[in-house]
C-alpha cells in the first residue's frame, strides 16, 4: 500500500529483456542510502505499479522484474534508458497518510491530451477509458503515474487535475507533453462508496456523501 506522495524521481538506467516481461533497472541514489536504504524484496511503486525490488546492480541502483501481464496493463512498454520516473516505497504501519490510499495496481493507461496555466499552477487533461471516467468523481482522489492528485473535472471519457509548482517540480509530471502515456489507479475507497450508493460519477464526493445521507 502506498501513499501516492513520490518520495524521488529515478531514472531508467536499463531495459533487459527476460523470459515472460523486462526487467528494469533504475537509478534511485535518495532510495539506496543509510541505514532505511532500500532492501531486497521490498514493494515499491515506480510510476505508480507496485514492483519487488529483485536485484541491487550497484550502490545507487535497483532491478525490478515487469511481468507480461503489466506490461499489458502499464505504459511500461514505452519506457526506454533515460526515461524519468516517479518512486514511492511502500507505506509503514504508523505512517501518516498524506495523500490517499493507493494500492500499486494500475487500472488504466491515461494519455495527456491537454494542459493549460491557471495562475501558478498546470491543469491537465487526461483522456482514459469510459469505465475508469465512470469510476472518477470532481474533488476525489487519483493517482497518475503514483502521484496523488484532487480531480477537478471529469467528463465521459476525461478528467482533469490541477498540478501546484511543487508537484511539478519534485515528481516527473513536470516533464510530460501531450501526447505522453502514463499510469492510471482509481481511488478504492471511493470506488467502493459509488458501488454502494450508484451515484453519478459527476457528483463530487460532497454530493456523494449528501445522497446516501438523504437515502
């Protein structure tokens, strides 16, 4: 479980084909230093998919195994070497939870199909399959490429969300254009709530609330 609050931005440093997927090795120094430095067999998210840290290639670098199966549900498959990359380690019992529960199992592949300035902050688009819109509310939770983020708009087969500088900067949502493809999780709690009520996913999560009051 994790937390979609990137803790570093890696860098690909290998693509290597193996039997059944690729392995990827990243560049992580902030993950591999002192005494919480990143283990074997740990759970991290790397733009968002949960993957087990399988081999250690050196002091500044982890491998991680991609099955078929998420290359299929990813946009793992464009990743190439010097592709940028947002990590999150697995959250602890006793963390705080400062963004919203993110499970490391991606739903969907965005595709980023507009951005525009509001102030100091970017509001981009994301077109995505009309099942995962069905399964987004305004002011709910979503994480792309890992990073937790409030929708601000949602549409058939669309949604938008508003990036602060600081996003921008610390994670690699910065460094996406139209056109790019990026990973895609719902959020589960309210995902679970909408089963529930039935609401329309145009509803923010107020009016969600509202109705199942009012029920």
């Amino acid at each position: 479980m994790f937390t979609g609050l990137i803790q570093c931005v890696g860098r690909i440093r290998a693509v290597n084909l193996r039997e059944g997927g690729i392995s990827l090795e990243v560049e992580a120094p902030g993950l591999l230093e002192g005494q919480e430095a990143l283990k074997l067999g740990e759970s991290i998210a790397v733009n968002g998919a949960c993957l087990t840290v399988a081999r250690l290639p050196s002091a500044s670098c982890f491998a991680a195994d991609v099955l078929e199966e998420t290359l299929h549900c990813t946009m793992f498959s464009k990743l190439s070497v010097g592709s940028l990359v947002n990590l999150e380690r697995a959250l602890r019992f006793g963390d705080r939870l400062a963004g919203h529960l993110v499970t490391g199992h991606v739903d969907g592949i965005g595709v980023l199909c507009a951005q525009r300035s509001e102030g100091r902050d970017r509001v981009f688009r994301f077109t995505c399959s009309p099942e995962f819109a069905r399964g987004t509310v305004r002011k709910g939770s979503v994480a792309v490429n890992g990073t937790s983020l409030t929708v601000c708009a949602v549409g058939a087969d669309w949604f938008e969300v508003a990036l602060i500088p600081t996003t921008l900067r610390e994670t690699m949502l910065g460094q996406l254009s139209v056109g790019d493809r990026v990973n895609l999780e719902s959020d589960i709690l309210g995902a679970y709530v909408r089963r529930a009520l039935g609401c329309d996913t145009t509803l923010s999560v107020r009016q969600i609330i509202a109705a199942g009051f009012a029920d």
